[in-house]
C-alpha cells in the first residue's frame, strides 16, 4: 500500500489517543456513579416518579442545546480550549450536587452539568475522530469507547455500594475526583487545533467538500445534514435506554430484584468485549452488518427486560442490551464521520450527540408518566421495545431505497 506524509496508516496507540481515552473514561465514571443514585437522592426529599424523570431529562436537554454550539466552536476555534472549557462546567456541577437539598436545587445543578457535559462528549468524540487512522474508524472509535465502557461497568455499581456504605457525601466526593482526573488528563492533550488542521479520509468525495466551502446559513453551522438519519436512529435506541438507566433501580425495587447493579455490570462487559468487533466488521463489511443484528438483541433485551423476575433473568436481558448498543453506538458515530470532511466533524458528532441527549431526555420524561399510567414498570419496559421496531422498519427502508438509487 503506497504511503503518504500524512498521519500514519496503521498507527491508533499514540499517546494523544490513550490520554484522550482516559480522560473520556474518567469522566464519565464520575457520570456514571450520579445515573443509578440521583434518583434514591431525589427519592429523599420526596420527589415523584416524574420529577425523577425531569432530573434526567433536563440534563440531557441542556445538552441538547450546548451540542450545536459546541460542533460551532469545535470546527472554528482549537479543540482543546472547548474540552476544557466544558469540563470544568462538568466539575463545577459536581461539586454543587452535595450542597443541593431539593428538588429545585437538584434540577438547578443538573442544567450546569448538562451543559459540561453536553461541551465535553461533543468534543471527545470530535478529537478522537481527528486522530485515529481513516483506514480504522471504526475500529478505532471502538476502542475508544472501552473506557467509558469500563466506567460503565464499575461506575453504577460502585455509585450504589459507596452510597450503601458512606452516604452521598462521599459519593460526590468521589466523583468529583474522577471529574478532576478527567480536566487534569486534557490539559496533557498536545492541543489539537481546527478541523481543517487535520487530513480527511480518502473515501471522503471532493464534491462533498467543495459543497461546504460555500457559504452557509446559521442552521447549517449548528447542524450537519448528512448525520440527520443516523442520528435519527441514534434517537430512537436512546429514547429506550433512557428509560432503563433512569428507571432500573426503582424497577428492582418493584421487582424485589437483590442487586440490579448486576444489569449494568453485565451490559458494560458485554459493550467491551462486542465494540472492537463491531468496529472492525464495519470497517469491513459496511453498516448493515452490524445495526440490523444490534437493533434485533436491542429489542429481545427489553422484553426479557420486561419480564425480569430474578438477577439472572435480569441479567441475560444486559447481554443483549450490551451488543445491541456495543454494535450500534460506535458503528453509527463511524458512519457519520465518514459522510463528513474534516472541517464538519464538529457539528457532525455535535448533530449526532445531540439525538444521544434527545433519546435519553424523551425516554426519561415520557416513560415516567408511562409507568405511573400503566401502574408497573414492567409494562413501561414492555412499551419501551417499540423503538427498536421503528429502528428496523426505518433502516431497512432506508436501504431499500439506497440499492434502487445504485442500480439507477
């Protein structure tokens, strides 16, 4: 294969790339310890399955609207600046959960850290699409994700036993720290500038990028529409997830379920073993490969999910939670990166993310009235497999009318 003066083919383990990874990581093991116990802190003070729900859901729909200004930064200032940038609002948020002692307060916190954190996953994903070789997107944005995997593997679990054990002092105190580690880690970062600073992927077309050497509108800063349809399928996965995560541990209390700790940990195992197989199969054989069969477990887990009546019933539906999101989520940021040239990566992953909070936010908020209807959060979980269904009739769809077009 001939060799160019760009970034090296094969190379993915540089040091720019392990930082970045342990820092996202971090970062999000400080998330992932608030996602299982926000909801027994607002439970203290007397709040609703709904306000439950509106303490996930604002977060996420703050950084729904903190993502397309960030994909606007991201293309036009130094990356590194808006990582930090958004971290320390990430900290700062942190910081304040301890000091909050109701409802109000909780929510007032949650619209700070929404918008960090909204900045900050926008802008990971960004770097790291800049950095790993063209040739092994999707391998290397895999790869990338173990660390915010294993976070999800430890994080939840060790948010509830050090709740359990010392209170929610020492919970935020942790938290903190890891949030800390994450700041400390980007400013190691060599600084990566623009986007335009960076090479393209070969397969990325010269008319693609003559088109956005025009000027564009203001919508077209803030939103990539070539990243529209997989993030519309982005959406609808995290609209059921959002209900999982937000709901899963007031469902094992219905359920009498001993530890549904257990469900997290599974399904951030399975996440790290499926994402650098999914990541290499998209490589080679194209998306259909690995969405479709993602979207079928996606839905056979929630209906075990539903029907969950032991931690081991419990956990058979986090194995195929694990591959449905271990194959979908890195397999659809690579495709969007690779519909992209370089100097839109920012406001394509921004458009991308944003779906992520808007799924999450719809699920938690909708899905909480849902339960309280249905009188169960079983038959909430029940209702919570029709994304999954629209994902597929959506996307076969899709190529239906992509292998007409090619025949044209």
């Amino acid at each position: 294969m001939e060799r160019t003066n760009e970034i090296p083919a094969e190379k993915l383990w540089t040091r720019d790339f392990i930082l970045l990874a342990a820092a996202n990581g971090m970062m999000f093991f400080g998330f992932q310890m608030l996602l299982t116990t926000l909801p027994v802190y607002v439970r203290e003070f007397g709040g609703s399955n709904a306000e439950v729900g509106w303490i996930i859901g604002i977060f996420t729909f703050v950084a729904l609207l903190a993502r397309p200004f960030a994909g606007w930064a991201l293309d036009t200032v130094p990356k590194k600046r808006v990582l930090l940038f958004g971290l320390v609002f990430c900290l700062i948020a942190v910081g304040l959960y301890g000091w909050a002692g109701a409802v109000v307060f909780v929510l007032l916190v949650r619209v700070v850290h929404g918008f960090g954190f909204g900045i900050s996953t926008t802008t990971f994903g960004t770097i790291v699409s800049d950095i790993v070789p063209p040739s092994r997107r999707g391998e290397g944005v895999g790869y990338f994700g173990l660390a915010a995997t294993l976070a999800m593997t430890v994080g939840p679990v060790g948010g509830l036993t050090i709740m359990d054990m010392y209170g929610f002092d020492a919970l935020f105190a942790v938290s903190f720290g890891s949030t800390a580690a994450a700041l400390l880690m980007s400013t190691l970062l060599h600084g990566p500038g623009k986007a335009t600073d960076v090479h393209t992927a070969p397969a990325e077309t010269a008319a693609a990028v003559s088109a956005d050497a025009k000027p564009v509108n203001w919508t077209e800063r803030i939103v990539e529409r070539r990243a529209l349809f997989p993030a519309l399928l982005m959406l609808l996965i995290c609209s059921a997830y959002g209900g999982v995560v937000t709901f899963i541990t007031l469902y094992g209390e219905e359920r009498a379920l001993e530890n549904v700790g257990w469900f997290f940990t599974t399904n951030a195992l399975c996440l790290f073993l499926v994402r650098p197989v999914a990541g290499r199969l998209f490589d080679r054989q194209g998306h259909i490969w690995v969405l479709l069969p993602g979207a079928v477990s996606g839905f056979i887990g929630m209906l075990i999910l539903s029907y969950a009546t032991s931690t081991w019933i419990l956990i058979m539906s986090a194995v195929f939670f694990g591959i449905a999101f271990g194959a979908i989520q890195p397999s659809l940021q690579a495709w969007v990166i690779n519909r992209v040239p370089a100097h839109r990566r920012g406001t394509a992953n921004a458009t991308l993310f944003s779906a992520v909070d808007l799924g999450f936010g719809v699920g938690s908020v909708v899905l909480g009235p849902v339960a309280d209807l249905t009188g169960s959060f079983a038959a909430m979980y029940r209702i919570s497999s029709l994304p999954f269904v629209v994902f597929i009739a959506v996307y076969l769809f899709y190529n239906s009318r992509i292998n007409k077009l090619s025949r044209k």
